[in-house]
C-alpha cells in the first residue's frame, strides 16, 4: 500500500488563526501541503481528515489500518482524553506517529500526558507544521 493518512483532530480546522502565538500562522492546507512533498517525493499517497468528533478519528483509524501503510496523527486534545482513539490504534497493525505542533510537555500540566505515546511507534512535539514533515519521513524512510 502506497499510501498514506494524516488525521487531524478537533479545532485543527482553525489554525492559521487560532491562537497564533501557540500554533503559528500555518493552516490547515499548509499542513498537509507540507506532508503532501513528501508523500510526493517517495511515489506515494496522501489522504487527510480531519475531526472533532471521537468517534469519526476512531472510525478513520481503523479504516486507515487496513488501507494505508502508515499513519500520521495529531489528536489534539484527545491526546490527553482519549481512551477509544488509544485503543483504535493498538488495534491496527500500521505504525502511528504522533505530532503536536506545541510542546505539550511545556504547556499546562493536563497536556503533559498523552493517552496515546504507549501505542504510537513515535512521538514529535514542538516544532510547528514542520513536525509533520518528519513523520511522514520516519514512516517512508524506514
């Protein structure tokens, strides 16, 4: 499978204007333009989706676990929340990193845990849009 997904979770669909000084003045597009070189650059595809529902990430990462050969995931605060995402991804076979474009390690004290780190083969925080740039480069250069 050539292919890749990007997952965006809840309040996602707002950057470039929400909280700029936490999340920059990237959007969305710029998002997955960013992982779409990538993919590009290696032959394969990219599908993206983005959601504030749950249950939506939930039914996404278990389509993508059997349709896509990596998964690029950024779950917003269901980062913190999230039992059923958690368990999607234990429950797929397809390697799943995780991205935040803050550092949610520096940030308030419910952001510092993630329900999800135990079952993503990687987590990368802190370094903006380009975060996503390097997950999609751990997946395709294995």
């Amino acid at each position: 499978m050539n292919r890749l997904m990007l997952i965006n979770g809840p309040n996602l669909n707002l950057l470039g204007t929400r909280e700029p000084g936490i999340y920059g003045s990237h959007t969305l597009q710029d998002v997955v333009a960013e992982v779409k070189h990538v993919t590009d650059d290696f032959g394969y595809e990219l599908e993206d989706f983005q959601s504030n529902h749950e249950g939506a990430m939930v039914d996404k990462l278990q389509e993508a676990g059997r349709t896509c050969s990596g998964i690029i995931l950024n779950a917003a605060a269901y980062t913190h929340t999230s039992i059923a995402i958690r368990d999607a991804i234990a429950s797929i076979p397809v390697p799943v990193i995780e991205v935040h474009i803050s550092n949610i390690h520096t940030r308030e004290e419910f952001r510092h845990h993630s329900m999800l780190a135990s079952v993503c083969k990687a987590q990368i925080v802190g370094l903006g849009i380009k975060g996503y740039r390097y997950a999609a480069l751990a997946l395709l250069e294995k």
